[in-house]
C-alpha cells in the first residue's frame, strides 16, 4: 500500500507541475488574466484602418479627430472627465487642425448635459450608430480627415496612455500629424 500511495503522490506532483507550467504559458502568452494594451486586439481596436460612419458629423472640417465613445451611465467616463476637459481646453485647438467630439447612445441632449455640468465643452455631441466594436465605455478615436480611425485607446486612460492621446493632439495642432 505505501507502493502505491507514494507512486500516486508522484502522479499528483507531476500533475500540478504540468498544470502550473501551462497556467504560466498561458500568462506569458496573455491569454489568462488581465489584457494589457498592445496584447490581444479588442473589438474596438479592429476598428483601426476602418471608416467610421457618424450622422452629420463632418469628418473633413478637421485635420485630426478626437471622438469620445461614453455613456452617461459610465463611472470610468465620469472618472475621465477632467482628461477630457484638459484635452478641450488646450491652448491653441481650433475646430479646423483639431475637432474634439463626442458619440454615445445616449441622447445627445443628455450628453451634452452631462459634459457641461463637467465643463467638458466640445466642438460636437452626436448620436452613434450602432457598431459592434463599440461596445465599452470609454473609448477615445483619433480619426483623420476622411473618417479613418487611426488609434483608439479604451477604457480609464492611466498617465502613460494619457500622454500618448496628448501628443497626439499637440500634433494635431501644430499640423504636424502623421496618421
């Protein structure tokens, strides 16, 4: 009996390592766990290279394009709004080198309510038509003058996405952008 007691210990030692490596590959790998940007494409990031289609919303009026895809019912775009509101009262924007809008699928009056009481003042508030890769909330767009979205960062920027967006727009500004 202490035979085969000690060969099933073994099997079971074996077993866990063998679990524990493949666990450890797949965290490498980054398919267990928490994604990190520049991992795995989302649905929103397959939206790069593509026209993004918006009612009324004239993407030619401007260089370089930010769009905020949010929802009134959203903590994290409640918690991104002094981003925001930082990115709308850059020195220098103007709607022609660089438009700042907003898309939900709320109603745009309850949008603008919204960002106003946040003092959030955009160029436009439009209502979004429905995309599958725009599913979560917050998303920030960078698209270009023919509606081409070049770069999307999602959900709560932390400091380091937060600068990529602003040297973006610092670009954008400067008509220096390179989409």
């Amino acid at each position: 009996m202490a035979l085969i007691m000690s060969t099933l210990e073994r099997a079971t030692h074996i077993c866990l390592i063998a679990v524990s490596v493949v666990a450890l590959g797949l965290l490498l790998e980054g398919r267990l766990g928490t994604r990190r940007p520049g991992g795995a494409r989302t649905a929103a990031t397959q939206l790069v290279g593509k026209h993004l289609a918006v009612a009324r919303l004239d993407w030619k009026s401007s260089a370089v394009n930010v769009v905020f895809f949010i929802s009134t019912h959203c903590h994290f775009c409640e918690e991104s709004m002094p981003f925001y509101r930082q990115l709308t009262e850059i020195p220098g924007r103007r709607p022609q080198n660089l438009a700042i809008s907003a898309i939900s699928r709320d109603a745009p009056e309850l949008v603008k309510d919204t960002l106003s009481g946040q003092h959030v003042n955009l160029d436009g508030v439009y209502r979004a038509p429905v995309i599958d890769e725009l599913s979560s909330t917050p998303i920030v767009l960078i698209v270009d003058a023919n509606g081409i979205v070049r770069r999307v960062f999602e959900g709560r920027l932390d400091s380091s996405r937060e600068k990529d967006v602003l040297k973006i727009v610092a670009a954008g500004i400067a008509g220096k952008l390179r989409t």
